[in-house]
C-alpha cells in the first residue's frame, strides 16, 4: 500500500518575488515544487542558492523554486535585511519569509540548508539536507516529469516569479575593499560581479573592471589583497580577488587592467585535502571570502569549508593553513581548530585577525596557535560591550588591525563597527546604525573607511567617537532534540539519488564526525568514523548542550560508463536536552527519497 503525505501550507509573514501576492499550494498546483529552505548567513545555503540556478533555467516551465526563509540570526527577522538579502544574492523565485519559524517546523526540518520537493498532486516526495543534491534533484524531477505528464496532472508555463526593478547607484553590495599605492581605493562590488576603482574619497569611478555579468569574470567577489611589490613583480599582477562565487581566485594587474585566473579549478570543494602543497589551478576551492598577506603568503578565509588555505603566488601552489572543516569553535594548534565560515582577515605583525562570523566570534592566529578574543560559540550572539569574556557580536564580516595594537570589527548585523582592545581586554562601540557593514579598512592618513554593504557605500568613521552599548544578548533557540541519559544510538539516514550508489573504490564511502560543546556532554562517541550510525554516551550530569555532527557520503552513477562522483556533506548543530523519558536514538537525514516518488 502506497503512503503519501500532503505538503504542509505554505503560511508566513510576507512574499518577496511575487509582485505582492501570497501564494499557496493550490496556486502551484500542477508544478514541481522544490522548497529551499535557508538563511542567509549560511554560507552552505548560498552554495545551493548557486546549485539551484541550473535547474531552474532547465526546468523552467515544470519547476517552481521557492525559498522558505527561516532566520538563525536576529537581524534575519528584519524584513528589510531578508528583502536585501535576496537581491544580494540574485534570488530569481518566490521566497516566503518564515520569520517565526512556522514552515520550518511543518516541513521539520532541522539543518539549513534544507530541499523539500512537492509533486505536482501536492504531495511531499523528497526531502534533503545539506548541498550537493543538484543531480540527484534533476534526476528525480526527470521521473516526476514522466510520471505526471503521463497522469495529466503536470502543467507546463510560466511560474509566478515577478522581478524587482532594477536598481540603479554607483555601487551594489559591495563587500570589501583595499587602497592602492596611489590612494585610490579598489572595492568589490559583489552583486554587480565586478571591481570597482574609485577616487580617495570614495565616491567618484575612476574604472570598472569585468562586465558586471555573472561569471564573466567575477561572480559575487569580496575579498581582495595588495601584494608586495617583490613579489607582484614576479607574479605579473599586484592585487589577488577572492572571486567568491566562482570558487576561484584571480590576479588583477591595476597598470594593465588586465584579469587572470590564479587559483581555483572552478569546481566547489567536495573533498578533504592533505597536508602537502597542490597545483593552484587544479585545486577545488570553497567560497574564499577574504584574503591578507601573512606568513610570506596569502592567507584564504576559506567561507565554504570553516578552515584557512594559503596561497604561494610565486610557486602557484595552495594548501590547508588551519581547520578541519567542522563548524564549531574549538582552540589550538591550528591543524586542530575549529571555525565556521570565517569571512574577514587582517593580518598586523605576529598576529592574524579573523572574523569568524557564524560563532560571532574575533580570533587570531600567532604563533601557529589559534586563540579566541572575542566569541562563546555558534548560537550565543548579540550586541554587548564590556570585558572580552562576556561582549557579543552578531555575525562579523570584516576586521581591520590598527597601529595602536586595537582591532576593528565590522560588526555586520548589529550595524555597528567595534573596537577591541587587547591591552585592556575590553569592548567598546565605536559607530552603530550603520546598514550592514561589510569590511572596515584603516587608510594610511590615519583614517577608516567603513563598507556600507546595504547601504551601497563606503562611509568615514568619525574621528574619537566611542559608545557603550549594554544592548541584547541572544541564543538561537532551535526545538532541542529530547535524549534519555547514558548509551543513545545516532544513526545518520543516507539514500542515494535516483541513478547512483555508494562509491567505494578508494575506502569507504562515509565519512561521520562527532564532538560536543560542552564537551562533557559525550563521555563516549567523538571522534571520526567510517560508519553512519554511533553508539555514543550522553552524561547525565550536563542537562543540555550541542551535539556536533559532521556526515558525508560518497557516490557515483550507475548508469553510465564513466560515471561522474558526488559527494553529500552536512553539518548540523543538534541541541541537546537530558530527558530521562526522552528516546534512545537521534536520527538524521542526509538524504531521504520516498521511493513512492
């Protein structure tokens, strides 16, 4: 007997994409839906935002993407922050904000990123965590497509995405910049794919470099370096740009105008790599976000992937620097650390100055030792000056070391640009209501120019002007997952996509790591394995906390001769509470397909 489940109603606070109208299920009725449900901090969830845009044009006539915004971070709930976020990014579908986490809750899902597909009857046939599904999407959608339009119950034409106007202004969205030897400033205009160069002041184009298209040659770049001048001269360019969504770096030469690729094969990590220096442009790398020249090389704040990667412009050769790609904040000896999608680095001296945004944390790196000076974890954040231990952040984007010793942290969803001070181990604000800063860059006239990301500026910051702000402290207060004390069994749910199976010929196909904060939490279990499913021991001294769990899942086609690999990675954050009526067993979905489909 066959078993299907209706799709839960699509109820949230607003619509972007549509004109103005609310949709429901019985509007999309006769289309495929696929429900992505993000956020926009989620580095992993821009990654399918980019998966997704493929199927769409192929698609176009059957298929209806909708974004189902589920916030992790208070500034996400802002409507006005969700609306910029979607044209940030070039969302061309409907997005749904679901502020109060209402569709998330009836669709349950419990990671971001997260795929829901819908048949055209209005039934749910799929749901997927994680990214790396684009093949197993398309071909799923290939049977439904065969299947309805056999029943009659597929229609084919437009959907009911409706574009925004076209916004017009020098700059938009742009995301980090630099000076030039000459005082110009050079700045990446992100959601026009391009380089801006501009005058001292900020406001007047001196040139645009690439054609504003996606792709051509930028998509969606940030971070950008000034190499030194011994070595651009050997390397033939003198600035390198994280050309984020390409996955890529490119060399800029500012005398030629001319544009290289220098690192980046293009394709999204799917993969661990080794200790040893690899070939540049072969290498597969993972949303780079920003860039600093430290320890005689460019050091990469590889987003994707929650690590730090060098690279050797002279030698054309790239590496792991710090990280294991687990997202958590962990400490240490940087082969050891942890960091989650770090996005703004500045490098004084001894010391490398991370934002890690997602713990809303400031780091640093010396001596080969990572520290935390500012960060408590993945889900505390908010706005609070004072010592170092207690003060918040709220997902930080850029970071600037000054001659004084002190750091500036553009502090990106609180709208404000703070001040750390590592001799008092202390705080402050500097400047608030500012409209997503970006990146913060102190000029050699003693100046700082702040990027105004949705504001589409760079602003000045007002000389000696500090502010104490006693503002909200928050935690991210997802449902918690009710465990019973002692053995508990973690089984990680894996179907491969229609088409394809486990690939085993180099070891095992699975990869699961597993790690807990606070660490007491597990008296057994962490640690890495080559099995889906753990015993492990939760302490029933500690009432509650996170289970850190990292899955990946190697497969290829089956259906053709030289089949292509994939590779399925997810990481959930799982908070814990100690129930002693709560069940032996944590189940999660890295992927899931209803074989009825």
């Amino acid at each position: 007997m066959e078993f299907r489940v209706r799709a839960p109603e699509l109820k949230g606070r607003g619509w972007l994409n549509t004109g103005g109208k609310a949709l429901t299920l019985a509007d999309l009725r006769g289309k495929i839906l696929i429900l992505d449900f993000w956020t926009f901090c989620c580095i992993n969830c821009l990654h399918v935002l980019d998966e997704l845009r493929p199927l769409e044009e192929k698609y176009g006539d059957a298929v209806v993407v909708i974004g189902v915004h589920s916030p992790k971070f208070e500034h996400e709930r802002d409507p006005e922050a969700l609306a910029a976020a979607v044209e940030r990014y070039g969302v061309h579908h409907p997005v749904i904000d679901d502020g109060d986490m209402h569709v998330w809750q009836q669709y349950a899902a419990k990671a971001w990123p997260t795929l829901a597909v819908v048949d055209p009857e209005g039934y749910l046939v799929a749901s997927m965590a994680g990214e790396g599904h684009a093949e197993g999407l398309s071909r799923l959608i290939d049977e439904l497509i065969t299947k309805h339009e056999a029943n009659g119950t597929l229609h084919r034409g437009d959907g009911p995405y409706v574009p925004p106007p076209a916004p017009e202004g020098l700059l938009r969205f742009p995301g980090k910049v630099i000076e030039l030897p000459g005082g110009n400033l050079l700045v990446s205009d992100s959601a026009r794919h391009s380089l801006v160069e501009l005058t001292p002041d900020g406001e007047t184009l001196v040139r645009r470099i690439g054609s504003g298209v996606r792709g051509e040659p930028f998509s969606e770049p940030q971070g950008l370096v000034l190499l030194p001048p011994a070595v651009a001269a050997i390397a033939g360019y003198d600035v390198v740009v994280a050309d984020t969504v390409n996955h890529q770096l490119r060399g800029f030469d500012t005398k030629t105008g001319e544009v290289t690729l220098v690192a980046g094969s293009g394709r999204p990590w799917r993969s661990a790599v080794d200790d040893h220096a690899h070939d540049a442009i072969a290498a597969d790398l993972s949303s780079p976000w920003d860039l600093a020249w430290f320890d005689d090389r460019v050091i990469i704040a590889m987003a994707g992937i929650h690590q730090l990667w060098w690279f050797d412009p002279i030698k054309r050769t790239v590496g792991v620097y710090a990280g294991t790609t687990v997202e958590a904040l962990r400490d240490g000896p940087i082969p050891d650390v942890w960091m989650a999608q770090p996005s703004g680095l500045s490098a004084a001296g001894d010391r490398l100055w991370i934002a890690d945004s997602e713990t809303s944390a400031l780091r640093y790196v010396e001596g080969g030792v990572m520290h935390t000076a500012v960060g408590q974890g993945l889900f505390d954040f908010g706005h609070v000056d004072g010592p170092a231990g207690e003060a918040l952040f709220q997902h930080p984007l850029g970071v600037a070391a000054m001659a004084d010793g002190s750091v500036l942290v553009a502090d990106t969803y609180n709208g404000a640009v703070r001040r750390f001070d590592p001799a008092s181990d202390e705080v402050s604000t500097v400047d608030s209501g500012l409209a997503e800063p970006s990146d913060v860059l102190a000029l050699a006239d003693g100046t700082v120019v702040v990027v105004e990301s949705a504001a589409h500026r760079l602003t000045r910051l007002a000389a000696g002007v500090v502010k104490r702000v006693d503002g909200e402290r928050h935690r991210t207060e997802r449902p918690p997952s009710h465990l019973a004390p002692g053995e508990v069994t973690l089984d990680v749910i894996f179907t491969p996509a229609p088409g394809q199976k486990l690939d085993g010929q180099f070891g095992s196909p699975v990869r699961l790591v597993v790690s807990a904060s606070p660490a007491e939490l597990l008296l057994e279990g962490e640690g890495t394995t080559t099995e889906l499913s753990r015993r492990i021991v939760l302490n029933p001294a500690v009432p509650k906390g996170v289970l850190q769990v990292v899955a990946q899942a190697a497969t290829c086609d089956v259906d053709a001769e030289f089949g292509a690999c994939h590779l399925t990675r997810q990481d959930w954050g799982v908070p814990i509470v100690i129930d002693p009526a709560g069940p032996d067993r944590l189940p999660l979905v890295l992927r899931g397909l209803d074989e009825s489909a």
